[in-house]
C-alpha cells in the first residue's frame, strides 16, 4: 500500500484553457472527485492528500479519511507540499483533470512502479492506445525511436530522493507542453536524436540518470484515461460523453 497526492485547485477559464480546474463540473460532479473515487477504489492506496482550496474542497463534503491541504499559486511549490507530507516514502502524484480515469489503470501504474526499483516513474500513453479509446483527443505527441507517446498525468516518486531532481524538475514542467525545449535540458545530443526520430526511451532514461543522478522509468500505460486530461472548455464536452 501506498500513499496518493492529487494536485488539486479551483475552476476557471483563462484565454481558452481552464486553469485550476479540478472544481468544474461533469454531470453535476466536480471533476476532483472522479479521481478521488478511482483512487479509493483501488486496492493500492491507503491514503490520500489533496492540494487545492481548502474551503472549497470542504464544501464538497469529501469522505473524512481525506486530508487536504492549502495550495499556492506555484505547481512546483505544490508538489514539494505534496512530497513533504511523506518524508522517505515512494509515493503516487496525480494530476485533478483526470476524471475518466479508473481504479484499473491506478492499480496498474502503482503496481509496475513499485515493482521497479526506480526512484521517479512517469506515465506515458501511446499514441494508438489513446486515440482508438478517445479519438477527439487533442494531445501532444511525440515521436520516439520505440513509437509516438504522449505524457501520462501519473507519477511515481521516492520523496527521499526529491533534492536530487527538483532543479531541472522546475524547468521540465515549465516546457512540459514543448517536447523540445524539454529534451533541449537533457543535451545536444538527445535534441538531435530526437529531431531525427531516433531517440528511444532507453536513451532518455540513461540521460537522465547521468544528468540528474537518479533512476527514472517510463512506464508505458495501456489505459488511455492516464493520458487524456481536461485542458480546454470543449474537453468537458468529450468527458460528458465517455462518462456515464
């Protein structure tokens, strides 16, 4: 058993994105607690924490055995929250704007990641995968010497581990939306193999345990609903759709 942090916040639409979302409705539930649920669901997690508006959160009449947490206005700042709350641990972080995803695909990502002796695991969805389930899906692929992916909104992290990642973490996140500029951090030499098709995840996996000190995997997800997040107003129009 393990435990679980859901980067959680407040609902509102910004330029065309919705921005901390995991408050909106679908169906006339807020979208935080299709997460919730999956999670109490499972068979892996023992305990969950949730980063958001507190006050808002507790209108929402969670079950007691929740623990929230007051979030800031940083995503970084949020997760080291999250990360603090259990010190020396191996730990799921979860994004909120997941609320197609299902105990199953939690069960599954928790059980691959505890089974290696990794220090961050990360999600990933292929393309094909996501697309046959989800096939109005805008996402952001990337192609790989192993197929084209996009990233999972799943992470796996050993807390003890954090001070080692954090620094290039920061600016993984802020170009998370440019696959370039992120490969960009981990060299020339991944930056080319990727422009010409031929990095493979092995590749970044090896580069990152060089650069950063750690051992990171990718866990391929064979669960579509790990890779499809709410990021636009007409999203929520597709998640009314597949959830009944």
């Amino acid at each position: 058993m393990t435990k679980a942090v859901i980067l959680g916040g407040q609902g509102e639409v910004l330029e065309g994105k919705l921005q901390n979302k995991s408050l909106l409705k679908i169906h006339d539930k807020a979208m935080i607690r299709y997460v919730i649920d999956a999670l109490q669901e499972t068979q892996c997690i023992d305990e969950i924490l949730v980063i958001g508006d507190v006050e808002a959160l507790k209108k929402l009449a969670l079950d007691p055995s929740v623990r929230l947490m007051q979030s800031s206005s940083s995503l970084i700042e949020n997760i080291q929250r999250g990360i603090a709350a259990f010190p020396g641990e191996r730990i799921l972080i979860s994004t909120s704007d997941i609320p197609m995803i299902t105990k199953d695909a939690l069960n599954d990502f928790v059980m691959q990641s505890m089974d290696l002796e990794a220090d961050l695991c990360y999600s990933i969805v292929e393309k094909e995968t996501l697309k046959a389930r989800y096939p109005e899906a805008k996402r952001t692929f990337v192609k790989l010497a192993d197929g084209v992916f996009t990233g999972g909104n799943l992470f796996f992290v050993d807390t003890g581990k954090i001070d080692r990642y954090m620094a290039i973490g920061r600016k993984m996140l802020l170009h998370r939306k440019n696959p370039l500029r992120m490969c960009s951090l981990l060299g020339l030499k991944c930056l080319m193999k990727l422009i010409f098709g031929k990095l493979s995840i092995e590749d970044i996996e090896k580069r990152v345990e060089k650069q950063m000190k750690i051992r990171g995997k990718a866990i391929i997800s064979t669960y579509p609903e790990v890779g499809n997040d709410i990021d636009k107003p007409e999203d929520i129009l597709m998640a009314e759709k597949y959830i009944i």
